[in-house]
C-alpha cells in the first residue's frame, strides 16, 4: 500500500461517513456584501452568503479599504519578516496601542491569526509558568485544546459553563498556578459564559483568568470590547484574547492584558517569534476598522435586529433553532449526509451558501446549519431563506426535535 493509498482510504471514509468537507469556489465583490460569485464548471453564478464570520461587513467598508490602500502604497505588501528580525513596523504598534485601549489593558500583542494567538499564548504560559495547571472549558476551541497539549502543562477539563464544577475542581489543586481558558461566545451553538461568575471563582482560588473573545470582539459592548466590556468586566480579566479576522473584517489574533505578560509571550512564544509578521497594510485597515467600531454602534444595531427577524420567521414557519443571547443562529439538521444534501440544495436551487456543520467541529448527531444574519442582509433576504429551508424541511423529512 502506497502513502497515497492509505490517504485515500481515509479520505474516502470521510465521505462515506459525510463528514468530508467540500469547498465552494467563491468571490467576494466589495461593496455588495453579502453577495457572492460561485465559480463552477458550469460558470458563475450570485449567491448570497449566510455563514460569514465577517459579522458586520466591515471587510467591504470604504474607510477600511482605503487605509489598507493607503498603506500598500506607503509601505507595499509584505512586512519582511518575523518582527524579531526585520522589525516592528510603526503600524504594528499604533494597531496593538489601539486593542490595548479597546479592551482597558496596558499592552497587547499581534498574532497571524486568532488560531495562533490562543495555540502561542496558552503553550507558552502552560510551559514557562513552573507547576502551572491549565484548566479549560469543554466547548472550547481546537486553538485553544492545542495550546494546552503543546504547552505539556497539567491540564483539568471543566463542564462546560459550569462555575460549581470548576470551583471544585480549582480547589482540589491547592496552591498551584492556576489558568482558567474559556470563551465568551462559543461559535457553534451560540451560547455565552456566565463571565461574571466564572471570574469570582478564579479570583476566590488565585487563578488567571483567560478568556477567548473571537466572536464577540466588534460586536457586544459600546466599543465593541466584547461580552466583558459590555458586562463591565474586562479590568477583571488577566488575559482577553481576540481576532481582527472576524468583525473586524481583516485578519490576525492578538492578545491583551499587563506589559509584564503581552512581553512575557513575545520574548517566550515561538508562535510569535518565528513567524512572518502581520503586512502593515492589514495592520492600517484593522486599526481603523476597530477605531470605527468604538465610535459607531450602526452597524451592530443592525446586525442585532436582523438576528431577531430572521429567529421570528424561524419560528413563524416551524423550523427549530438553537436559542441563544448571541448573534448565532444554528438550525439543527443532526445527520451528516442530509446536512450536506440541504446545503447543496440552497446553492443550487436557492443562491444561499451556507456551509454545512459536522463533525469533528461539533459532536457526531449535533449536525447542523449555522447562520449569521449581518446588517447587510435585507428583510428579503431572510424572508428569501425561510422560504427554501421550509420547502426543504419537508422534502427531506427532517427531526424537529432540538437538543
């Protein structure tokens, strides 16, 4: 049997089990989202996108193209480099002086992405911290696990969003250090952390407190700080850890809290010293997107009452969805193959791309549908979608029953 063979056979499984991932060919027109070109064999066609990170559209906002403009055309492309060896570029700086206002903190530091900061941060505090013990949330994200398992600290897993369950477990360490990694918006269904108790329980035991905002950041409180600038407990946070990849509508990670620490990751983390910095041009477009955002609360009014319009003509027309106090919408289909047979059929016969949900993403029969409504979506639009996942609800006999 050759390697070849043996990916193969893997892959193959994959899609007999429906669970291989297929992608869509799509390009995105600045200035219509959330509109989209489907390239095909058969040609291209518009499809509107339901399952855009890109919460608010401020990948298309004509402030933040022309600072990513302004600044190729000041400093080109690439940054050259790792920032270790051809230099903080004077973007980077006023960019990571811009996150440590938004969140309240002294410093914060810039990553290639959210995956990296979480993955670089949480090995690196895992491992140069002596006797350190991470315990982490049981939803959380797969940067965030692999930080743990890179760092080879001990680790302790809490249920998920259960404070009695982590202040049992943060006292039977003793005297240990102690990180606690959670979220505040955890992606797939929707749901947010009891922050507020979560921090008492830390601060009762001496524990760090580490917290990922990627789908919050830009969206939830009057900056845009996240769920904890919007409960009035970022001061309360050690670590918030954020993305400019999503309602921002750039890309990269970063993280923030004390000089001490953002230093501590920059001179310890591998994950941010061997790696090519972020190009000033997504630096300048990042920065005035998050500078936006502190100013204007449009577009997250917007998004909010689309969110609300699109759950009342869910539940007008039948179709369960997952409730929950955030910006997503998970319709839950729980089989693989006819989550992918209705998102095939909303390409094809509807112009709706929404990327089907499977495992290993979400447990095996959570299967699902996963929207997120922006301020770009026009009543229409939703009206246009309830319409088809009525028609196919009922061809494809789906379970309503909602776990």
């Amino acid at each position: 049997m050759t390697f070849d063979d043996i990916f193969q056979a893997q892959l193959d499984q994959l899609k007999q089990d429906g669970n291989y991932r297929y992608f869509k060919e799509l390009e995105r027109k600045a200035g219509k989202f959330p509109r989209a070109a489907n390239h095909t064999d058969e040609g291209v066609t518009d499809v509107t996108v339901w399952c855009s990170n890109d919460y608010l559209g401020m990948g298309q906002h004509p402030k933040v193209i022309g600072a990513m403009q302004e600044a190729v055309e000041r400093c080109g492309t690439g940054a050259g480099g790792t920032r270790n060896i051809s230099g903080t570029n004077h973007d980077h700086l006023l960019l990571e002086r811009e996150l440590a206002d938004l969140h309240g903190k002294e410093s914060a530091l810039l990553f290639t992405s959210g995956y990296v900061s979480n993955w670089t941060s949480l090995s690196t505090l895992g491992a140069k911290i002596p006797n350190a013990v991470i315990l982490s949330d049981a939803g959380n994200h797969a940067s965030m696990i692999e930080g743990v398992r890179h760092s080879k600290a001990d680790k302790v897993i809490w249920k998920h969003n259960d404070t009695d369950d982590l202040d049992r477990k943060l006292a039977a360490l003793g005297d240990r250090p102690k990180i606690v990694a959670f979220e505040s918006v955890y992606s797939m269904d929707g749901d947010i952390a009891p922050i507020e108790e979560i921090v008492e329980v830390c601060e009762k035991h001496g524990a760090f407190s580490y917290i990922d905002e990627v789908h919050a950041v830009g969206m939830y409180g009057p900056r845009g700080g996240g769920v904890t600038e919007e409960r009035g407990l970022a001061h309360r946070i050690d670590l918030i850890e954020g993305t400019l990849g999503k309602a921002f509508g750039c890309v990269g990670g970063y993280v923030t809290g004390s000089s001490a620490m953002c230093d501590f990751i920059r001179s310890f983390g591998s994950g941010f010293i061997f790696t090519t910095a972020l190009p000033p041009a997504v630096a300048a477009a990042a920065r005035t997107s998050i500078a936006h955002l502190k100013e204007s609360s449009t577009e997250r009014e917007g998004q909010k009452r689309q969110v609300a319009y699109l759950r009342k003509k869910l539940d007008a027309a039948g179709i369960p969805h997952m409730m929950n106090e955030s910006h997503i919408v998970p319709v839950m289909i729980k089989d693989p193959v006819k989550t992918r047979m209705i998102s095939d059929y909303l390409m094809d016969m509807y112009g709706i791309y929404v990327q089907p949900i499977n495992y290993p993403t979400v447990p095996k029969g959570t299967e699902r549908l996963r929207f997120t409504p922006s301020p770009f979506h026009s009543d229409a639009d939703i009206d246009h979608l309830v319409m088809a996942l009525s028609e196919l609800w009922k061809q494809c006999a789906v379970s309503h029953a909602v776990a």
